[in-house]
C-alpha cells in the first residue's frame, strides 16, 4: 500500500517538474520573443506618436484623393490592358522556359546529380530577386516601357514555376513510369506519357497561380518605370493629381480582385 | 462492331460543336497572344536584339565591387526589423478581421461582409504602394515600411487565418457552446488552439516573404537595403549593385533556413 503510494507520488512529483520545466521554457522563449522584437522596434523607430502624428498628413493625402476621378477610369483602360498583357506574357515565357528546366532539376529526370545542383541554385538564384529590382535593372538596360516588365516577370516565375513542377515530378507515382521502361519506352516517351500526365493538373493549378502573382507584380512595376497600372500611379501622383491616382488604385483593386476570382473558379473547374 | 459501340458509350468521341468549342478557344488564345506581343513590342527580333544590351549589363556587374559591403550592415538588419514587426502587425490586423470573416463564426452577414471588404481591399494594394503613402504620413525610413508590409500583409493573413477557421473541427465549439460559454470564450478555448499552429505557419512563412519584398520597399524611401541597391543602379555602379545583390541572396536563403526549420520544428 505505502509502496503503491510511493510510486504514485514520485509519479506525480515527476509530472510536476515536468510540468514546471515545460513552463520555465516556454516563458523564456516568449521572453526571448519579446526581447527580439523589443529590439527590432527600436531599431526601425516604432512609434504610436508618429502614427497620431502622421495620422492629419495620411488624412490629407486621403482627402485629396477623395472622391476618385472616375472619368479618368476611360483613359485607364490602356494601361489596365498593358497590366494583364505584361502578366499573360511574362508568365507564358515562364512556363516555355521552365519546361527544360523543371526535368533538369528534378531528382529522377536530371541527367546528372551535378546537373541538378547547378539547376537547383540557379532557380534559388532567379526566385530570391524581386520582380522589381529586376524591373529596375532591365529598365536601365533596355529602357522604359512594358518590356523590360515582362522579362521580369518572366524570370522571376520561372524559378518559381520550374521549382514547384520539379518538386512535382519528384513525388509521381513510379508504376507508370517502370512500366514504360519495360515496354522499352525511350527518355523522351517515358516524359511525354508517363510523367506529363501525372503533373498536368498540378502544373495547371501553378500556372494560374502564377498568373495570379504575375497579375500583381505587374501593377507595381510601373513604379520603377516598366509600364502597366503602376505607371500611370505613380505619373499621376507626382503630377499631384491626385484624384487620379484614387481612380488608378480603384482599377487595381477592380483588376486583382477579377484575376482571383477568375483564377479561382478555373482552378476549381480543373481540380 | 460491338466493341466500337462500346467504346463510344465509355468515352463519348467529342462532337463537332466540341471541337469547334475548342479550335475557336485556342484561336482566341492565339489572337490575343498575337495582339498582346505586338502591343508589347514583343518578338523574336526584339528579344534576340536586347539579349547583347543586357549581356553588356550583366559583365559590367563582375567583377562585385566588395566596397559596397561597407555600412551595409545596418540596412541589412532593418530590413529583418522591417520584415519582423510587418509580420507582428499583419497578425494584429488579420486576426480579429479573419474571425470577423470566418463562415462558423456566425458574425452579422453585415460585419462578415465589411471585414471580407476590408481585408480585399488591403491585400489587393501591394506593401509598395502602401508604403508611399505611410512615408507621406510619417516620413522617411523602416517604420513606414513595416506599416505597409503590416496593412497589405494583413489583409492577406486575414483571409488565410479565416479559411483556417473555417476547416476547424466544430465539436470543441459545440461542447464549450453547450456548457454556456460565451463567443469570445468559445473562440478562445476551442478555436485558436485549434488553429494555432497554422497560424504560426503561416506567419513565419510570410515573414520569409517579408524579408523579399522589404528588400525593395528602400526604392521608394521606406529603409532597408533596397535604397542602397537603387542608389548604386542610379549612379551606374553595378559592380557595387552586384555585391549587394550577393547579400540579398545570402539574407533571402539564410532566413528561408530558418524559417523552414522552425516551421518544421512547430509542426512536429
């Protein structure tokens, strides 16, 4: 009996420190937490103060906005237009360019582990970059306008594209493909109808959401001079017309909020 | 004979009005495409042409000019700062709005819509035009950059915070429900510890996309390293321009590393 007692106590004790240690590292880690951001606050100067100060100079900007210059919206058509054409053909080129690419940097497509690797950090290289600072480069390359957009775009997604659809291939289903083999398929048939099949509907999903992201990217990079919404933006914001620049926002928002929805329903149409 | 018939019942052969359907689909497609290169100034021609321009560009970035490195430090960290706290203030706006939006959390249909409103708004304008406006409100530097970051984010999380609601297992709810706990109860005893580990997920993954978009936010004055980049591309320095792009590439892989251990570290 006092043996049974026993045991269930030290169980019990145990539990308790257990239960103690667990909540002594949890409080340091929040502390830890904390502390972290204590820090990062007070290096980018976050203050209440200078939001309820900032607060009359936000309003203003607001007020000068408001109501949007809705007659303006005709002359937005265009660039609207220029927006889903930078996007459409930024992530086209994406896809042409990644098709190589994403069986050069799958596992069980590549034709060498060193291929892969090289493959692999290229695409790491070509995602890490945004969009704009690759917009800001090609736009001093090549000059203003549209093009240097959809370069961009394009090689940005492709090393967001080529890198899912290789993940993609990596986890397929190998019957098919072994099958194949022992029918004495070549390379090039194993990828067309053992491979191609079993990705497609994921690579369609990837390619509609890239659109998706490509839609956005694309009306910002007007901003540093490569065309579509973004331009008329900021062209009509330093021109301190600023009811015009209500009305390029209210198109943007009009434009994003279309893409997802019709991004949104395909995807569903497909899965 | 028959097998014919039979094939045909299992997969009916499309009919001509299908096969229109489909050759005036990718005729379109193929319109628009055409248009949509011309109006662009897009073709081959071009494309081969510009290839030389931007291969000059890219030799006169090697090789990297290390002196760029000096003060790059502190821009460096801010861009982190400026990632971090646009993350911790995404989370502040996204989640009161995103349980406002969740389908089961039986809010008004008038305060359901105007929070799915709010945050469509907020993540339909990008960090970057955000940013100027939060920089005519209260200056230069990293703070208005993490309120952007903070705004678009938001609007963001919030929906994907709402559609995490939305796929919680409802007994928890009921059970607390039956036993007369309130709303604010409910949501906090049996829906955020459901939710919890999604949300961490989700943020830290955000904060990852944080760290890439902040290192653009400097082009428009809103801190970070970006400033540093556009002022080297600006002064035509790119050997400077290529050794910041270095760090970027560092910063951008090291914080997805961590991110992507931690991230695996709570989901266990």
């Amino acid at each position: 009996m006092t043996s049974l007692e026993a045991t269930i106590g030290q169980a019990l004790d145990r539990e308790a420190a257990w239960r103690h240690r667990r909540i002594a590292v949890r409080t340091l880690i929040t502390a830890l937490c904390l502390f972290v951001l204590w820090l990062a606050a007070v290096r980018i100067n976050f203050s209440f103060t200078s939001v309820v100060l900032g607060a009359p100079g936000m309003a203003d900007v607001f007020g000068r906005m408001f109501p949007p210059d809705f007659s303006y919206i005709s002359r937005l058509i265009a660039p609207t237009i220029e927006t889903v054409q930078i996007a459409v053909w930024g992530t086209l080129l994406a896809v042409v360019a990644s098709a190589p690419l994403c069986l050069l940097a799958a596992r069980n497509t590549t034709p060498h582990p060193l291929v892969y690797s090289v493959v692999r950090v290229f695409l790491n290289l070509l995602r890490s970059i945004n969009e704009l600072i690759y917009a800001l480069l090609l736009v001093s390359a090549v000059g203003l306008g549209p093009y240097p957009g959809v370069l961009a775009i394009a090689l940005h997604a492709t090393g967001m594209l080529a890198k899912f659809v290789a993940e993609e291939i990596e986890h397929v289903n190998r019957g098919p493909i072994e099958a194949l083999q022992a029918a004495g398929a070549g390379r090039m048939q194993i990828i067309l109808m053992g491979i191609l099949p079993q990705v497609l509907p994921s690579v369609v999903g990837y390619i509609l959401y890239r659109f998706d992201v490509s839609i956005r990217s694309a009306t910002v990079l007007g901003l540093v001079g490569a065309g579509g919404l973004g331009f008329s933006l900021i062209t009509t914001m330093k021109m301190f017309k600023y009811h015009e620049t209500a009305a390029s926002i209210f198109m943007i928002i009009v434009l994003i909020l279309m893409a997802d929805w019709i991004s949104g329903r395909l995807q569903k149409k497909i899965l | 004979m028959s097998r014919v018939t039979d094939y045909a019942a299992v997969q009916p052969a499309p009919t001509l009005a299908d096969r229109a359907k489909f050759l005036a689909f990718l005729l379109i497609a193929a319109a628009f495409l055409g248009w949509s290169a011309n109006a662009l100034e897009l073709s081959p021609g071009e494309l081969i042409h510009s290839m030389p321009v931007i291969g000059r560009y890219l030799a006169r970035m090697f090789p990297p000019d290390w002196s760029a490195l000096q003060g790059l430090w502190d821009p460096t960290v801010d861009t982190i700062c400026i990632a971090l706290w646009g993350t911790v203030i995404a989370s502040i706006i996204g989640l009161p709005l995103g349980i406002l939006a969740a389908k089961n959390m039986n809010s008004p249909a008038v305060v359901r819509l105007t929070s799915l409103t709010i945050l469509n708004v907020l993540r339909s304008i990008s960090e970057l035009i955000w940013a100027i406006f939060f920089v005519a409100a209260v200056g230069l530097g990293p703070f208005p950059g993490a309120l952007a970051l903070g705004v678009n984010f938001g609007g963001i999380l919030g929906r994907l915070y709402a559609e995490a609601i939305e796929n919680v297992d409802q007994k928890p709810l009921e059970a607390l429900r039956a036993t007369g706990a309130n709303h604010l109860q409910t949501i906090m005893f049996a829906v955020l510890p459901q939710v919890l580990p999604q949300i961490v997920s989700y943020n830290l993954y955000w904060f990852e996309v944080g760290v890439r978009s902040a290192t653009v936010l400097g082009m428009i004055g809103a801190g970070g390293i970006g400033f540093e980049l556009v002022t080297t591309i600006r002064l035509y320095d790119f050997r400077q321009t290529s050794a910041i792009l270095i760090v970027i590439l560092l910063l951008v892989t090291v914080i997805d590393r961590v991110s992507a251990i931690l991230r695996r570290a709570i989901v266990k």
